[in-house]
C-alpha cells in the first residue's frame, strides 16, 4: 500500500509589530502615505549596528502651507522601539535631521511626521543589523562618567560665508555612556542600568530651534547634526537631561564652533 505524502507544513509569517506601535505611540490614528512629505535614509546593511547612521529629511515643496511639527523615529523590533521624537522650531524651518541608533534586529523603521493640517504622514526603509542594543560600550565607564554631560557644538557655515540670517547646518554632540539596559559590564558581567539622555532642546537665543524626547535607541555619545534658518541670534544654547536626573546647559556664540 502506497503512503499518502502529507501537505508541507506552511511556513509561519514574520510577526510585524508595526500594527500594535500604530495603536501605542500614535493612538490608531490614520496614517498617509509620506512619500511626498517625509524621507528616511538608513544603510540597507549596517557596518556597526550600535551607531546606525539614519537622516530624516522634509519634502514639503515651497508654498506648501502646512508646516512639520513633530517626526517620530520607530525602529519596530527594537525592545524600546520608539528611538525619538523631535519637535522642530516654528519659526527654524528645520529640514533635515541626523544621528546615529541601534539596532537590535532585522527590522522596518518607521519616520511618522505630523503636520500642521493635523494629519500623519508615514514613511519606512529596511535595516538588516542586530545586537546594537546589547553591544558592549566602548568607553570605560569611569572614563564615560568622568566626561559626562559635556557638550560640544560646531556650525558648517559662516557669517563670513553668507547673510547672518540664513540656512545653516549645525552639530550638537553630548558625551554620554547611553547605556541601553542590556549591556553587560564586561569585568563584572552584570548587566548595567538603563541610563541615557531623554530629553535636549536647542535654541537660537530664546526661540526654540529643535527638541529631542530619546530612548535608549540613541547611541553612546548622542549627535544631532541638523539644518535650520538663523533669525540673526548671536547666541545657541543647549540643555539636555537624563534618566538620572542630570541636566545640562551650554551657551555659544553663534560664530564659535565650541570645539
């Protein structure tokens, strides 16, 4: 008697955490399609998973009315999948932000842009890394400790290059150990409590250029290289704070790189 070959067993689908983030982070709101009005630029193939390189950039065309309020970074298979929410200056025109994330597994990232009309605007690439959130920290912590909070700024344009009001790029750079909560001491091999900056906010003398609520997706040493429109300030300021309750302030002339 012949057997009967049984059906091959179907392969499971992928589970996407993405439904349930829609639902977490942004209450089900609708979402729009984003192509027209948000980009996310990461490497398919991540060199160092710990500092992942990732640009959000604008796409609103000229006379377009509405303007970005927020953009939200969700990298979905990450323990904290939310990595950053900015908030972008009313009057700062910021168009393109940078930094550096880890990455914990194989996984979407999602930039969600809320605009002035109200609505959500939603755009994703694919990122093939893993273990960026368990990699150990490169500094030593003594050394890491010792440095804390220190800031530095730099500015790519001049006002020898240009008007005084303008487009600039800028860089905010915080020495901080951003541990992730599931790093292990490598002399001790206990894991080391989550600790990382949550929250920066930048100005141009008192009006609001861009704010930062992070998590522990951010990488060690927090960088943020930004573009935005001067108003004529003479002066950047800086305040960051962590899940300690540290907080730090730094104040530089507008033609001092501060390094």
């Amino acid at each position: 008697m012949l057997g009967v070959r049984g059906a091959p067993a179907a392969t499971p689908e992928a589970y996407d955490p993405w439904p349930g983030l829609a639902q977490d982070i942004f209450n089900n709101r609708p979402m729009n399609d984003g192509a027209d009005v948000i980009a996310i630029e990461m490497p398919y193939r991540a060199e160092d998973a710990a500092i992942v390189p990732v640009t959000l950039r604008t796409k609103l065309p000229l006379g377009d009315s509405r303007r970005v309020l927020t953009i939200t970074l969700v990298i979905d298979q990450n323990p904290a999948p939310m990595a950053a929410k900015f908030e972008l200056g009313p009057d700062a025109n910021v168009t393109e932000i940078s930094t550096r994330v880890r990455v914990n597994n194989y996984t979407d990232v999602h930039a969600v842009a809320e605009l002035s009309d109200g609505k959500l605007y939603m755009t994703k690439t694919y990122v093939k890394a893993s273990g960026g959130c368990s990699a150990p920290a490169t500094k030593d912590i003594d050394e890491a400790r010792n440095r804390l909070g220190q800031m530095r700024y730099r500015q790519f344009a001049r006002p020898s290059q240009g008007p005084t009001s303008g487009a600039r790029e800028a860089q905010i750079m915080i020495s901080h150990p951003s541990h992730s909560g599931l790093q292990m001491d490598q002399v001790t091999q206990l894991y080391l409590p989550a600790f990382f900056v949550n929250e920066l906010r930048l100005w141009q003398d008192d009006s609001l250029v861009l704010s930062m609520e992070g998590g522990i997706s951010i990488s060690e040493d927090p960088n943020i290289r930004f573009t935005y429109v001067s108003n004529g300030a003479k002066r950047f300021r800086a305040e960051a704070r962590d899940t300690q309750g540290h907080v730090f302030r730094k104040e530089w002339k507008i033609d001092d790189s501060g390094i």
